[in-house]
C-alpha cells in the first residue's frame, strides 16, 4: 500500500526522513514546457528554511533543491519531475534520547505501535523535514500556474499566534514579506516578537493558525461530491505536521451565523458575476466561484520543549524526558510557505481535472 502520493493529475509523492542522506518529491503530471530552474524552486524553500531568525530552528540546512529528471532546456518535458534536497545538518546525537523512550506529542509511540520498527533519528518520517519536499513540489505547482493562469496569486500568512490574534483593521497584504512571522499586521509583529522570545527563552512553545488565500482563481475548479475543491484543499492541509483543524472561508464561525448573513449575494458586475462577501472561501458545491479561495488553519504548539515530561520506555517503563536539539518555539511560522505550497498543489491539480473533464466552463453568465 502506497500513503506517500497526493493529487489526481499532478500527483506529489515525497520519499525520505530527516536523518537520511536525502529527501524529495517525485512529481509526475507536470504539464509540458513550463519554465523552472532549480533557483525557481529555492525562492520558496528559502522562506521555509530553518535558522532565518530567533524564532525558527537554529538547524542549519541550506536545503538546496536539485533537479534529477523531467526538464530539459529549462522546460519541463511532461515526464516525471524528480526533486532531491540532501540533508547536511545531521547531528543524531541530539536525538539520543528517543530510541527507548517515547517523546510526548510526537509520533514515535504511534509509528512504534503501527510498524514495530522506526527511524527514530529526528523523528525520522514524521520529521517535519518532509515539508521541504513539498514546499519544492509546491514550486513547480506554483510556476505551472503561473503559465496556466497568468495572474493567479497564491499567499499564506499568520493570523494569530498563541491566544493573540491580528486585528483585520491593520491588514496589510505588503506586510507579510516584511517581519519573522509572516503575519499582515505590523502591531501584532512587534507584539508577537516579545511574546515569543519570552517563551522561546523559557524552553517554551505555542500554536498558531495560518490563513492562505488563492486569489485569481478561476470559477468552475472542483467537482460535486467526493472531487470537491474544498476535501481536497482539506486533505491537503491536515496532511501538513501539527495541524489539529482546517476551515474554508467563514469555517467553524459559520455556525453561529444566520442564513442572511452567511450567503453571498450576488450581483452582475462588468466582468461577470460578483459577490457582496465571501463567507463561502470562493467555494460553492465544492467548485470555485472565481473569488479568492481562503482557507485556515491551526498548528499545535511544537511537543519539543525544553521542560522535563513524562513518558514511557518501549518496555512499558516509567520515564522522564526532555527533547534536546534545535526546536522552533512556533512551528507555525514555517508552516506558512508549506500551506503556501498545499495551496499550489491542489489548485493545479484541479485546473487539470477540470481542464481534462470539461474544458472551457460550460455556463455562461451576461
Ligand atoms: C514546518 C514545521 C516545523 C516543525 N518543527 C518542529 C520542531 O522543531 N519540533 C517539534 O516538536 N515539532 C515540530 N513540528 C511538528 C511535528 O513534526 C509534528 O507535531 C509531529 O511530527 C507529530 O505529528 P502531528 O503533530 O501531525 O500529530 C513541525 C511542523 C512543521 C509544519
């Protein structure tokens, strides 16, 4: 059984754990004569690498994407893309402490119970090292669009951190390249920047939520039921390392609305069908509106700290552990380009799927 593969069309299979000599994606359904250089590619892997500043992983990877198959000139070819980033910072030293005992929120006790066998140097696997693989594969996603749909704007940003949210009245969309936390309000920066250092110096941590939205999306992406653009982009989401919950559009808060307030009305605008909100995420019956597609979602506060747990040992002993090693006080910041890249992955997916079953959309409107 295969569990390593996602995508209908542009199908994403990452390979490798965090201690091993490498990891990567293979990446096969890549449309043809699309642009890409392996500097393409590292723009994104950038924004995710640890070690950028105090609040991230001092773990030095320069996480260095090579290109192995499917370009050729510069173009990719339409066979498969093979994407390899060698890991260089192994110190399994740090990660001595694991191979007996079971390190709280983790998966070691789960990957232990399920296969009886595991690859317990920096969690192997389930290491969030895996995320590199698809930040690249989300690159390739990202400049297949660019082709496909000239225009489309793909961005993620940080919404609350801990119990401090933004407040929407600061947004500002040209923020969120310029503090650590890639967040569009420029007061919670700064708030977040002391709040965090508090916590990172205590050996503490703390969740996150995450917002992305996909703006120039066409209308007509997605399919009723089991193909809906919003179980996938679900999926795709919960896939990513510590997130405990994923919401399209107005999500959880949706509940307490009325009818009224819920449902975008719809007007005619000069270019086409327009909406007075979007409470809907830019997804209606699991196709896209051509809104902005907004999905959310929250990150569990890193496991790895710096105070004594309890656990157990294999054999079923009592035991106490601390997870030495170089941890990020809120993994939320890197999950940021890593959502970024789900995003990517799932909207080219579903252009193809919908470019392969439909076409041109069917219903024209004015
Ligand atoms: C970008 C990123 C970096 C992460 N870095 C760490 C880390 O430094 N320490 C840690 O304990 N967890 C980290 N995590 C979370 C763990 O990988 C994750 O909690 C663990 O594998 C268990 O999986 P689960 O939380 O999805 O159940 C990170 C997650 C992401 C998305």
């Amino acid at each position: 059984m295969s569990l390593n593969t996602f995508g209908h069309i542009f199908r994403v299979t990452t390979w490798g754990e965090s201690h091993g000599p490498a990891l990567g994606a293979t990446v096969d359904g890549v449309p043809p004569n699309v642009e890409i250089t392996p500097e393409m590619l590292q723009v994104w892997l950038d924004k995710r690498k640890p070690g950028q500043n105090k609040f991230t992983t001092q773990r030095r990877e320069p996480d260095e994407v090579e290109i192995l198959s499917g370009v050729f000139e510069g173009k990719t070819t339409g066979t498969p893309v093979q994407l390899m980033i060698r890991n260089t910072d192994q110190r399994s030293k740090d990660y001595g402490d694991i191979v007996e005992k079971f390190r709280p929120g983790h998966a070691d006790i789960t990957y232990w119970q399920k296969y009886g066998i595991r690859d317990y140097r920096g969690g192997g696997r389930s290491s969030a090292r895996e995320t590199a693989a698809r930040v690249a594969a989300g690159g390739l996603a990202r400049a297949a669009l660019d082709k496909l749909v000239p225009g489309i704007e793909i961005k993620g940003y940080m919404t609350q951190m801990g119990p401090h949210g933004i407040d929407r009245a600061r947004f500002d969309w040209d923020q969120v390249e310029q503090n650590p936390f890639w967040t569009p309000d420029a007061v919670a920066a700064a708030e977040w920047a002391d709040y965090l250092d508090g916590l990172r110096k205590s050996g503490e941590s703390v969740g996150a939520v995450i917002e992305v939205v996909a703006r120039g999306v066409p209308a007509g992406l997605g399919a009723p039921i089991y193909g809906k653009l919003d179980t996938d982009l679900a999926a795709a989401m919960m896939s990513i390392n510590a997130v405990k919950a994923v919401e399209i559009g107005e999500g959880m808060a949706a509940a307490a609305l009325t009818g009224s307030a819920n449902a975008d009305e719809i007007y005619m605008g000069p270019n086409g069908p327009e909406y007075s909100s979007n409470h809907a995420g830019g997804i209606l019956g699991g196709i896209s509106t051509g809104q902005d597609v907004v999905v959310r979602f929250a990150v569990k506060p890193t496991s790895s700290i710096l105070t004594t747990r309890k656990t157990i040992t294999k054999s079923g002993e009592p035991a106490e552990i601390i997870t030495k090693g170089r941890h990020d006080p809120c993994v939320g910041i890197r999950a940021v380009p890593v959502g970024e890249a789900m995003m990517a992955c799932v909207i080219l997916d579903h252009l193809l799927l919908h470019r392969g079953h439909v076409g041109e959309n069917q219903g024209k409107i004015g």
